[in-house]
C-alpha cells in the first residue's frame, strides 16, 4: 500500500431517500475505497441493499431516523481505516480529490482536519465563510481562497479527517438531529488543531438534493434547523439564542415571498422548532417520519 493509497479513507455517507442523488456519489468514487452507507429511512429498501452490494459498500440500517450525527458517528463507528470522509449523498468526488486530502493531512500533520474546494450545482464555488457559534471577528471575508488556507469552520458536505481524531473529540454530537453538527464539530476539532480547506481536492454538491423537495420536506427541515440552532447557540454561549431565532423567523414571515407554498411552510416550520425548544433547550428529538 502506498501513502497515498485512497483505500486508506472510509467514505461515510447517511442517506434519507437518497437513491437519486446516491449512484452519481457512489460511481465517483476510485476504486478499491471502503464505503459505509448508514441508511436513516425507517423502511428497508430493497433497491438500497443492492446499490450498495453492486459498489460493494457496507450498508448499516437504523430503525428509525436518528439524524445525520448519528448516522455519521454509526458509519465511522464501522470504519477500518485511518481516515474516514463524511460526504453527503447528493455529492460528487472529482478525479484526484482523495491523493489531494492524502496529501495535504502529510503537508499539514498541526492539522484536525480539511475541507476540499466544493462547487455547486452551477459549477460555483461554494465557500463556507463563518457560522453563528463564532464572534464576528472570526468570519472570513472576500472570495473562496485559491490556496490552502486555515478557515474558522468546515462545512458538512465533505470533511476528511483522521479517524482517532474523529475519535478523540467524541464524533458528531447527537443532541443535534439535523443542521449545525459541521458547525460544533469544527470548533470542538478547532481545539486540537488547525482547519483546513484543500482547493486542489475538488467534491461538486448538489446542496439541498438528498432528499425531494416538498412543502412537507421543507418544514421538517426547518423545524430541526431552528432546534439545532438553539442548541447549538446555548451549546457555545452564543446570547440570547432562542429570541434571535423567533425575531429571524417573524422577519422573514412578513417577506412577499411567503406567497411560496414551500417557503412559507418552511419557515412556519421554523418558527415551531424555536418555540418547541422551550423546556429541551432544542436536545434531538430522533424522527422517523416527514
């Protein structure tokens, strides 16, 4: 096996009725590189179980939806290797990315861990530049960076590490079911090294595509973004978390776009997860349905 060997890294991917977006993320991938699907739906899909028995992927089923965290800590749980990349469903690995995010763990020892260049489904960079959980003197500004760079946070969609330092920061915090984990993760990484992001690894993300969109997809997805968001807010002392998220929600409400089906239950939804966090402080609350 050479350093530079991708069968050194776990692909770690949770899918929800992902099987339009899963097939494009599995046939990106070089061959010979272990894969683990953890599968959130509630109900075993027989065309699942051969997909990933076709790519010779390790398929983990839950029995119901316990959130992308979990799932993210079940699949890396079930890793080997010395890395594991946690890569939504709905993404898409260019040639070269995984000897880049090799190279750049070599060039970078300091480091906890790395984010490739992501563009979306437009071709765009897409360049996570700050996150609610940190002051404003920590937010980056101005275009996507063309070198590697240190940055304050990592973006979800594709974060390559090694494994005992996944290990060693405890995994994905499971009192967030969807929305934020990146987020916490980072700064909890953030204390044992520098964060990294990597543009001569490239993963192309379809963002918002891993599962159908539907007015009902919509609210559920906004009901646990505001719950995360509390949390998360209360997690890292941010002030006065739940009422910055209700004044967010009521500003957004009085918007003409809420004339949009999916949009207005969006943030109707929004608003309920705030307000259901009164009591819970926005812990998880695994779901299994939409």
């Amino acid at each position: 096996m050479t350093r530079l060997d991708v069968s050194q890294i776990t692909i770690v991917t949770v899918a929800y009725h992902s099987l339009a977006v899963l097939p494009t993320m599995l046939a990106s991938l070089p061959r010979g590189m272990p894969v683990v699907i953890v599968d959130n739906a509630p109900e075993p899909d027989p065309r699942l179980e051969a997909l990933a028995d076709a790519k010779g992927a390790r398929l983990i089923r839950n029995e119901a939806n316990l959130g992308f965290g979990a799932g993210c800590n079940r699949g890396a749980a079930a890793a080997t290797t010395p890395y594991v990349m946690f890569l939504n469903p709905d993404a898409a690995a260019q040639d070269g990315c995984f000897e880049a995010l090799l190279e750049a763990a070599e060039r970078y020892p300091e480091a906890a861990a790395f984010n490739p260049r992501t563009l979306n489904g437009k071709g765009d960079v897409s360049f996570k530049r700050r996150s609610n959980l940190l002051p404003k003197a920590a937010r980056m500004h101005g275009p996507a960076p063309a070198t590697d760079t240190r940055v304050p946070v990592l973006s979800g969609a594709a974060i390559f590490l090694a494994r005992e330092t996944f290990d060693l920061v405890g995994g994905f915090d499971e009192n967030i079911f969807l929305y934020y984990e990146d987020d916490d993760l980072s700064l909890r990484l953030a204390q044992l090294g520098s964060l990294w992001h990597i543009p001569s690894a490239v993963v192309c993300h379809n963002d918002g595509h891993s599962t159908e969109r539907t007015p009902s997809t919509a609210r559920f997805k906004a009901y646990h973004l505001a719950r995360s968001r509390v949390y998360a807010q209360i997690k890292h002392g941010v002030p006065r978390p739940r009422m910055s998220v209700i004044l967010r929600c009521f500003l957004q409400l009085a918007s003409p776009l809420m004339l949009n089906r999916r949009k207005r239950s969006k943030y109707l939804g929004y608003l309920a997860g705030a307000f259901s966090t009164i009591g819970d402080d926005g812990k998880s609350r695994a779901r299994s349905d939409l």
